[in-house]
C-alpha cells in the first residue's frame, strides 16, 4: 500500500455495538439531583435523563450513519498517522477548496450541514461564483482518524497534517476556516504561510493582546483605558478562563476519564457541559425549545464518540498543547472573523484589526454560538462566502 493514497472509507457500526450501547444506557445509575435550581453545578439531572431516554428509546444511528456514507469519505497516511476526511467536490468549475476544522467536543460531523449550501450554493439561494470544494478532516485521535500512539500531535503538527492533505489533493490554491480547536489550528497553517493558502476564515478569533489575555489568565484585571466592546471582551474571556474545569481536566490528567469509555451517559454529560452559554442552549433543545441544535444533532456526535472509542485520545490534545487560546499569533494572511454572540468571547473589530493586518472580513452576527457552522449553518456558509470572495 502507498503511504500517500487516498483510501475510500465507509463506516458500520455493529449491531452488537449499538445494543450494548442501549442496554449500557438503560442500567445507568444516577446521581442525586442537584441542589440548585440551575445549571452552576453542571449538567443537570433532569436534562441528562431526557437526553438519555431519548437515546434509548427513539434516537436512530443508522440515519445519521447513512448520510456519512452518502458523501465520499477518506483515509490517507499523513506523518505516520491514518487520518480520515470528508472530501465533497462541487460541479462548479471554478469552486475554491476549502478546509474546514472542527475542535473539541465536536467532529467531522457538526460540518456536515455545509457541505450542500457550499459545494452548491445555487441550488441554496446563492450564487454559483461562492462554490468551494470542501474537504472536511477528522482531528487524530478523533472520530475515524486514528488514535495516536506517541506523543507530539499537537497544534502545529495538526496543521503540517492538514497543509499536506490539501497538497495531497492536488490542489494549489485554497482557503482554511476553524472552529475551537481549528480555529488554532488554522492560525497556526496561515503563520508558516504555504504556497497556496490564499486566506483563513475564523470564528474564535486569536486577536487577544498577550498581556491583556495573561492577565485575565491570571484572575487579574484589564488594564485601564479599553473601549465598551474591548471591555465586555475581557469580561467574557475572564469569565471563559474560570469555568473550563473540562479543558484543565483534559489538559493535566486527561488519562483518568476512564468512566467515560465505560459510561455512555458520563460520556453525554461531560460533553454537553463545555461553556456556561452553549450547555443552556443544549439544555433548551432537549427541553423541546431547538435553537439550532436538535438533541438528535446532539447525540450525533456524543454517540460517534462513544462507537469509536476517542474521547480519552481526543481529550489529550490538552496536554499536548502550549498555544495560547485566545491571543495573537501572528498571522499575515488575509483572514475573515466572523463573530458570534454566544461565541467564547465577541472579539472586538479594533483587536482583530491589530491582530490580523490584512482583515478582509468583520461581521458581528444576531444569533449562534462557538459551533456555527452546526447550531447556524446558513448564516455560517454566508460568512464563509462573504470572507473568501475578494480572495478567489
């Protein structure tokens, strides 16, 4: 076998496997419930118990596993390590590549709702000129790619990684856009500046100044003199800072989450209890109020985890990191930000003009959250338009 071949790949899960899944559900033993009427202790009780007895008893991997296989999905070897992607050309002659990243908790999947509205944009109330090829990787130790063995698979490997895919691919002039993790990942593409990458697209904007983002690290205040946007900013990113007891967790001591690859309900709840804002819209959804997310999106991804076995190996990308999150890194590229209201934090225009000097893109957005292109998909494929079109 050539190292270097695209590989087609389709996936089924066992039977086997999803009964064990339901029986494993169905003999869940619950905590007491919480002591507070809302969510600050975390997932709550009640929420857990809906989304679970809807997985038990009406959610269907076999749809969702029909249209992963309805789009051509591959595998190649990349620096030793089997990665999967989704590889979705568009009929459109002139169509862009683009490489979209996801991050944590989510997959390939929470990027399948673009793929049409993209590939196609004129079948989608858009025009034929804003078509993109899109290729759609899993992150190692994710979903389908493999589970590194070694250590190293840091940030700035993942972006070598995914700089040679799209050269494996053939392609010579194209564009990244990154959500969490891959917004990291695509800062850290467009700061070694291949031949080809015409522009990023962002949604967690690297635009933080160093000391300000140290300081708010640290529990200390911003310094004085900030503008009302700059502010808020700091406020949101100081109140990130001090409920991400998941990313501490991930980031020192990621082998202990043992019972997650034993309990599929303690898998569920650790990963819908990311960020205060993003969990109470997850929470309104299996509450029967959808904002975007359905629970079955929920589950979609939550049950990919718990079928292959990656939330131990997707977590230690904590531990292999030493980027900073959120500050500048120094990217020259053209790069698009387009900024949600429920996203980490609203990155202010004047930080990401001084962080990205050739900013082609700024939009602040109504509505969506730090997974636009799953919880907002429309609005998310215009930015991604709007932000690459002065760079075909």
């Amino acid at each position: 076998m050539n190292a270097t071949e695209l590989r087609p790949f389709q996936f089924k899960a066992s039977d086997a496997d999803l009964a064990d899944l339901r029986q494993r559900i169905e003999a869940t033993r619950w905590p007491d419930r919480e002591t507070v009427t809302d969510s600050t202790q975390g997932a709550q009780l009640d929420t857990m118990q809906k989304l679970t007895r809807h997985w038990a008893t009406a959610y269907d991997w076999r749809m969702v596993e029909s249209q992963i296989n309805a789009v051509p999905n591959f595998l190649t070897t990349i620096d030793g390590l089997d990665f999967h992607f989704i590889h979705a050309r568009s009929r459109h002659e002139n169509a862009l590549p683009l490489l979209a990243a996801h991050g944590w908790p989510g997959t390939f999947i929470e990027r399948m709702k673009i793929i049409g509205p993209l590939t196609d944009p004129s079948t989608h109330g858009a025009s034929a000129s804003d078509a993109f090829h899109l290729v759609i990787p899993s992150m190692p130790g994710y979903g389908f790619s493999a589970r590194p063995d070694t250590t190293g698979w840091n940030p700035l490997r993942i972006a070598d990684a995914y700089t040679e895919l799209m050269k494996r691919l053939g392609y010579t002039r194209w564009g990244a856009s990154g959500t969490d993790w891959g917004a990291i990942v695509v800062d850290q593409m467009a700061l070694k500046t291949p031949p080809g990458l015409v522009g990023i697209h962002t949604n967690m904007a690297g635009a933080v100044p160093p000391d300000i983002d140290r300081a708010l690290s640290h529990g200390d205040p911003p310094p004085p003199g900030l503008s009302e946007d700059e502010l808020r900013a700091c406020e949101q990113i100081a109140f990130a800072y001090q409920h991400i007891g998941y990313a501490r967790m991930n980031g020192d001591r990621p082998q202990t989450m043992t019972g997650l690859t034993d309990s599929p309900v303690g898998l569920a709840a650790y990963l819908i209890d990311l960020y205060p804002r993003n969990y109470e819209m997850i929470a309104r959804s299996i509450d029967g109020k959808p904002e975007g997310l359905t629970p079955d999106d929920v589950l979609d991804s939550i049950t990919l985890f718990w079928l292959t076995n990656t939330v131990v190996s997707a977590a230690r990308l904590y531990w292999e990191n030493r980027t900073p999150y959120f500050s500048v890194k120094g990217v020259a590229i053209p790069v698009a930000v387009s900024v949600f209201p429920d996203e980490l934090y609203e990155a202010p225009k004047s930080w990401c003009e001084q962080a990205y000097p050739r900013l082609v893109h700024y939009n602040r957005l109504p509505k969506g959250g730090h997974f636009p292109s799953w919880e907002q998909p429309e609005l998310f494929c215009q930015e991604v338009r709007a932000g690459f079109r002065t760079l075909r």
